[in-house]
C-alpha cells in the first residue's frame, strides 16, 4: 500500500456561512476562518474543507455557482482567500475546496450566452433539447430539488428549446461531452491549484455524464409519486457508462499535475461500484464518500453496519481508499442519528469520535462534533433553509399531512441540522455573530459551545484531539489491516488494526443499555493495555456500558 499525506490526514470540514461572521451581517466569513486556524490547529487536523466560497445567487447554498474564479462577496475577498490559505500553510495545514461540476448558476455567464441562439459558442455548454412532438419535455425526469414537483426540464421561449437541470432551474446542468467545456474546466481547476490550494471535494461527481440518448425513466412507480407525472429518478444520470472516461482525462489534465487530495461525492454507488473510480491504478480520483451510513435515509442497524464496513476495508485492501464520516453538511448530526443527544450525550459523542477514527479510511470532521453539537428541533417550517426539508414539507401538505406530522417527519434528516451557527460561547448568538445571524442559533448553546469544551478536560473535544495526536504517532490508525471480530454480539462493534508489528482492538458497545462480553481468545488480550476508554472507569470484567468504547494495544 503506498503512503500518502492525504491517507494519513484528518479532514476538519467547514460550512463557511455558519462558522463565524467578522464583518456583523449574519453570515459567515474567510476572516472568521482565519480567526479560528489555531483552534484547528490545536485540534490537530491536517486539512480544511471549505464547502462552496465562489460567487452565487445562493439558490443552493453556493452550489449554484456564478463565477468559478471569484469569491462571493458575502463571504470576503480573492485577497481574504489567499490571507487564509497563507496563514493555514503557515501552520502546516492544507486547504481544500468544494469544487461543483455538474451544473452552474444559470447567472454564470457560460449560461447567459448559451441561452442567446442556437448558434452561440456556448450552446453545447449545457444540455439542451427540442420539446417532443405534443410540446411537452423531452423525457419524464423529476428535478431533485423538489421532490418530483418540478419537471428536470424547463422551457426557453426565445429558443424554442429545453435545457436540463437535475437541480433547481436556476442550475442548469453541463454538457460534459462538449470538448471547449472540458477545456474551460481544467483551465480553471490548474488555475485554483496554481494558486496553491491542496485538492478539491468533488461535488456530485459520478453524475457528469448522462446516459445516451436521454430516455424516459424506465421506474414509473418509484417514489415520490406524485400527480405532475415526473420521477426522481437519482440513477439516470449516476455512474453512467463514459464517467471513467472523463474522470481519466481529468486526472491527466488537471489533478496528477499536483499533489492534491481528491475526495468525490459520489451516491448510488456500492463498494463494488467505486473501484474504478479509487484504485490506485485507475488514475480517476483517490477517495469517495459513500451514502450507505451517514446520507441513508433510513438509520441502520448495527449488524448492517459493521456489514458496510467490512465491505469497505475490502476495497482497501484491494488498492483503493476509503473516507469515515458519519456527519456532513448534507447529514444530521451525528450524536443525535447514531448515538443519544439527551442522557449519553458526552459518552455517545465520544464513542461515536473513537469509531469513525479507528476505521479504516481518511477520516473527516464536519465543525461542532469536537464539542458534541446535535439536532435542532425547529417547530416551525419558516425556521428552515434548505431546500429539500421545505420541498418535502410542501409535498407532504399536498398529499394530506397535518404540519404538525410532516415536521416530525422531516426532523431527524433535515440539513439544516448542521448548518445552524458554530457554537463557540453562551453569549445571545453562540459567538457567532454580534447581530441576528441567518440561520437560528441552537437553543442549547448555552451550555454546549466551544468555550465550555476547553475548560473540561473530560470534554468530548479533548476526545478528539487525543485520537487525532494517536493517530499522527500510530501509523496502525491509517495502514493497519482489518479484522472484524466478536461478531457473535449484535449490538457491539468490534475488529482489530494491525500494522508493522502493532495490533489493536477496539470495542464499542452502540446500545443505551450494559451490555457484557467475552473478549476473543488468541488475541493476547490476557496482556492487552488500554490505550483510550469514553468513561473514567473501567470495569475490566468486560462489562460495557452505555455507549462505551475501548481501544486497546494487544502486540506481543
């Protein structure tokens, strides 16, 4: 297995909008990022993923992109940016940016001219297509934006024609297979890593190229169902053949020029489905976040779970790379999905810290699980953002449900779980902001912030920075192989890392309730030295308790 820097390294992920507003207008900035690089740093992460900074309308958040080269004004300056990847360098981090391909604002001005004629230079620049023959859209693909309410087509009265958006209209999609779009891509992404950014999350990236010929979805009873006719259909366009293809040129036009880190997002794909993408031979991209765990819509079960991640650390061991996380700025938080946010909220969060760094992959940090942040529990549809938790609401009132009902619903998965401010303080805005920030502060601020994390050494945030410090002194962490074992318990996680000669296990018990083992004979856990445990004490009978977790060096 060859050793690389963004293997070893942790990801501390950053939704710059929410992070800290230095210029008092409620929203997040690259000056408050720059404000808190030592808190990083003392952290210990490697690197920063700052989720989309570049000009927007902000229909999605940023992933409606205006202009790839500039900086949204909301946001700070190309001078405030480069201050930020100076300083962060400086400490010895990296800087990586969220980089969104599939489609652009329909501000961009790649867009404007495109929609001019038929005969622009920049037509081919994005999918368009002639109305069928009734003048409705050329297939029946539902946009994912909301929910199969919208058709993925709509109409240009100037031109006479179609042009796609799998997103909201105001996203048109690229047409990757025009030659002079590709051309313009890699210009602009070698022009991002002249400037010295260390690599990019690559947004939606298995779905660059659509299928041929555009067709009908052939699922017309999947769900949603809905009275407009169009289906959600999220394979059409995932995984298509011809994506490896452009991933290869890709890689040879822009990302082996550089030693950056890749990390695609990357749904509808399976263990099996990714190698192409990762191994190291295929030369597309180094590492994918997968949906199985932490962007499935439903929660699952332990016994599942540990079948993920062994099918995972098989792709591995086969010469590709993994990604552990179980929240991101897509994602509820953590401690409220997997673990307890009221009684066990301490020991949860730091079980839940202690398993995500002790699998086998890079592991990434989304901004608030080092203190333990979780769940808001908004009771109002106004108090949300995000589009898809409004949509899905909207939906659910057509079809009968009570307001009341369809919150209780949308609750536990809505995105706007993680993009309420950080929390760095009690004070009236968490520390935020000094006025109204733009989304609600967390009610429970007040005693879940920054500030009270770093005065409690038994807090979840040392947690954090004592696995992090382990795993920069323990290459096992990163390159040890892994072995699931005590599989006999439903309800307890537990495997072995082994590398160069240093061998641990590690046992987590996932449950609110005690549960008791027997630890694995042939192990050598007779001599086994406890090297992190989640509770103060330990009752070596082998009796875990709630949400307890151990990781223990058992080398002869």
């Amino acid at each position: 297995m060859n050793k690389t820097w963004w293997k070893e390294a942790v990801v501390y992920q950053i939704y710059p909008k929410s992070f800290q507003d230095t210029n008092h207008d409620g929203i997040g900035d690259l000056r408050g990022i720059i404000q808190h690089l030592d808190y990083i740093h003392d952290l210990g992460a490697d690197v920063i993923w700052l989720n989309p900074i570049y000009a927007s309308p902000q229909v999605d958040n940023g992933y409606d992109i205006s202009d790839y080269q500039s900086i949204n004004p909301a946001f700070g300056t190309m001078e405030d940016f480069k201050e930020l990847l100076a300083e962060a360098h400086n400490r010895g981090m990296r800087v990586i940016l969220d980089m969104v391909l599939n489609h652009t604002s329909d501000q961009h001005k790649w867009f404007q001219e495109s929609r001019k004629s038929k005969e622009n230079p920049y037509r081919d620049y994005y999918v368009w297509r002639p109305a069928k023959a009734d003048g409705s859209e050329p297939n029946n693909w539902g946009n994912y934006f909301y929910e199969g309410r919208g058709s993925a087509w709509e109409w240009e009265e100037a031109t006479q024609e179609y042009y796609l958006h799998n997103y909201s209209k105001h996203m048109p999609d690229l047409n990757w297979d025009c030659r002079e779009l590709r051309e313009d891509i890699y210009s602009m992404l070698n022009w991002w890593c002249d400037l010295g950014i260390d690599g990019f999350r690559l947004d939606a990236i298995n779905r660059l190229q659509k299928p041929q010929g555009l067709p009908d979805s052939p699922r017309p009873c999947a769900p949603p169902v809905n009275p407009y006719g169009y289906i959600v259909d999220r394979e059409m366009c995932a995984n298509q053949p011809g994506i490896h293809e452009l991933l290869k040129e890709l890689n040879a036009k822009v990302f082996s020029r550089h030693d950056i880190m890749t990390v695609g997002e990357t749904g509808n794909l399976t263990s099996v489905s990714a190698m192409p993408y990762i191994h190291e031979d295929s030369h597309e991209i180094n590492m994918v976040f997968h949906f199985e765990i932490a962007k499935n819509a439903r929660l699952v079960s332990v016994p599942e779970y540990k079948d993920i991640q062994k099918r995972w650390a098989e792709v591995i061991r086969k010469g590709g790379w993994g990604t552990q996380y179980l929240t991101n700025h897509d994602s509820p938080r953590q401690i409220s999905r997997f673990g307890n946010d009221t009684e066990f909220r301490v020991e949860s969060g730091k079980m839940l810290a202690m398993l995500t760094h002790t699998q086998p992959g890079t592991v990434f940090v989304y901004q608030g699980e080092e203190i333990g942040m979780v769940n808001v529990y908004f009771t109002d549809i106004m108090d949300y953002d995000e589009r898809y938790t409004v949509g899905k609401y909207n939906t659910m009132m057509e079809q009968g449900v009570t307001p009341e009902e369809a919150l209780d619903k949308l609750r536990m998965m809505s995105r706007d779980n993680v993009r309420t401010p950080m929390q760095w303080d009690q004070s009236v805005y968490a520390g935020f902001s000094l006025v109204k920030p733009w989304m609600k502060v967390n009610p429970n601020h007040t005693y879940i912030n920054v500030e009270k994390a770093l005065e409690d050494p038994a807090s979840i945030w040392y947690t954090y920075k004592a696995l992090i410090a382990l795993r920069k002194e323990h290459p096992v962490m990163v390159y040890g192989d892994y072995q699931p074992v005590m599989e006999e318990y439903q309800n307890v996680v537990a495997y072995t890392r082994e590398y160069a000669g240093e061998k641990w296990l590690m046992v987590f018990n996932v449950q609110p309730f005690m549960q008791t083992v027997e630890f694995p004979a042939g192990l050598n856990v007779e001599r086994r030295r406890l090297l992190m445990g989640n509770y103060a004490s330990i009752d070596e009978a082998a009796r875990l308790k709630p949400y307890e977790g151990r990781i223990y060096c058992i080398s002869e």
